[in-house]
C-alpha cells in the first residue's frame, strides 16, 4: 500500500469538535493579536490613527440615541 499523506479535509475530520472553552481561548487569543496589531499600526502611522480618533469622535457626537 503507497503512503499517502491525508488531505486537509482528512484532518478537519479526524479531529474531535473542539469545546466551548477551547473556542473561547482561542478567540480570546485572536483578540488580543488583532489589538496588539492596532496599537502597532498606530504607533507607526500616527497620523493616520489620530485621523480616525478624529472621526470616531465625530460619529459618537452625532450618534442619536
């Protein structure tokens, strides 16, 4: 029998679904990446990011509640 190497649907497949709290711990990690690239981005692109502070601030002040 030839060795085949499994595909990746092979490997989706063969692994259990993943628990509540993994899929947490996961995301959880995702976030604090994605914040940590922002912060970057704005340390690197000042003027850009205080452009969108700029922004933001205007949508919240014409926001109606």
């Amino acid at each position: 029998m030839p060795d085949v190497q499994p595909t990746e649907e092979d490997r989706e497949v063969a692994q259990p679904p993943e628990s509540a709290a993994q899929r947490r711990a996961r995301r959880a990690q995702f976030l604090r990446d994605l914040n940590e690239a922002r912060e970057l981005r704005d340390r690197v692109q000042p003027r850009r990011a205080r452009a969108a502070r700029m922004r933001q601030q205007m949508r919240m002040r014409t926001f109606r509640w």
